[in-house]
C-alpha cells in the first residue's frame, strides 16, 4: 500500500540523520537531554507535515523559477506558528531550544521534502512521507538525547536512573560527547543493515 510504504520509510529507510545524514545541526546542538529530543523532534514534525501538505497543494500554481522562494515561505509561515505556540504553552523548553526553532526554516529535511516529494506528489501521499519522515527524526532525537543525558547525568527524562555510586560522564553534555553518540548509532545502524543484506543475501 503506497501510503503506508510512504509512512514507514522515514522510520528506517531513509531516516533523517542516521540515513540521509540531514538535520544534523539541531541533531547535535539540542540532544542533551531526551526531552529537548521530543521537543525538537515534534517541532519539525509540524512544520515538515504542513509544509509538505501546502507545497503539494500548491504545486501546480507555483512558477518552477521561484519554487524554492516559495517553498520557503511556506515553511516559515509554519515555524512561525511553532514559535509562538512554544513560547506560550512551552517557555523553558522554548528557551533552551532557542534559535535552532527559527532556524527549523532552512532545514535541509523539510526543504528536501519539500523539493524532493510533496512538489512531485498528491497531498495525502505528502502527509504520509512528512509524517514518517519526521516521527522518525523525532525518535532518533531522542534516543540520542537519551543516550547523552543517561550517561552524562544519569537520569532520562528527567528522572535518576542509575545507581547512587554513577559517577556521570559529563563529555557526553559537551558538543564532542554528541558526535560520540552520533558515530555510535550510525556504526550500529550499518552493522543491522549489513546483517540484513547478508541475510536477504
């Protein structure tokens, strides 16, 4: 069923960070703590669903000569919208996050989406490829936002997990701590893949 291949790919297939190797500023920047991960995560999932429902709604009305501009403001109109939700309804988490919502605007996934599918795609097939596409950037923000607070503070979500004597890793909070975490995950998504061909194989 298209639909749900559309849906599904983003959880594995083409997976954000770990497959198309995109997104990586806020990947890095914002994954402390799992929370920020979801926060993030559910920030740029709005926006590259609308986004991709309003592109492919439109896409037969806007000239191809300015389709990026277009694109754009169609997206930002969207962060916007993001943005204010969050300082209203989500100030601390807002706050941490900072810049990198404005900057959700020129984010390679949600443009690439953008020209890549939901330009040359019917809008409901557009809602399912911004939908899985962003839950599955949603995820991989926060297992690895997860992965960084366990070991760098010993809690996940907020809550302390490990044991009285933990003595917690802090160069995992630091911005080398991320790339660590990220060459770990991506070295452990290669390995199932190359499992997996072996045994399709």
């Amino acid at each position: 069923m298209p639909i749900r291949d559309e849906f599904t790919k983003g959880f594995w297939e083409i997976l954000p960070p770990f497959r198309l190797v995109l997104g990586l500023c806020p990947t890095l920047a914002v994954t402390t703590t799992g929370i920020n991960g979801i926060g993030m995560g559910l920030a740029t999932t709005f926006v590259l669903v609308f986004s991709n429902f309003f592109v492919s709604l439109l896409r037969r009305l806007i000239p191809r000569q300015v389709r990026i501009a277009s694109f754009i403001v169609i997206i930002a109109s969207f962060v916007v919208i993001v943005e204010l939700v969050m300082k209203a309804y989500f100030y601390q988490l807002s706050e941490f996050l900072g810049i990198f919502i404005p900057l959700i605007v020129v984010n390679c996934i949600i443009l690439g989406r953008a020209e890549a599918f939901a330009s040359r795609n019917n809008p409901i097939l557009s809602l399912a490829d911004g939908l899985g596409i962003g839950l599955g950037f949603t995820i991989s923000l926060f297992v690895l936002g997860s992965i960084r607070e366990l070991l760098g503070s010993g809690t996940l979500l907020g809550f302390h997990v490990m044991w009285s004597s933990f003595e917690p890793f802090t160069f995992m909070l630091k911005p080398p701590g991320a790339f660590v975490a990220l060459g770990i995950l991506l070295g452990l998504m290669n390995l199932i893949s190359q499992y997996q061909a072996r045994k399709g194989g």
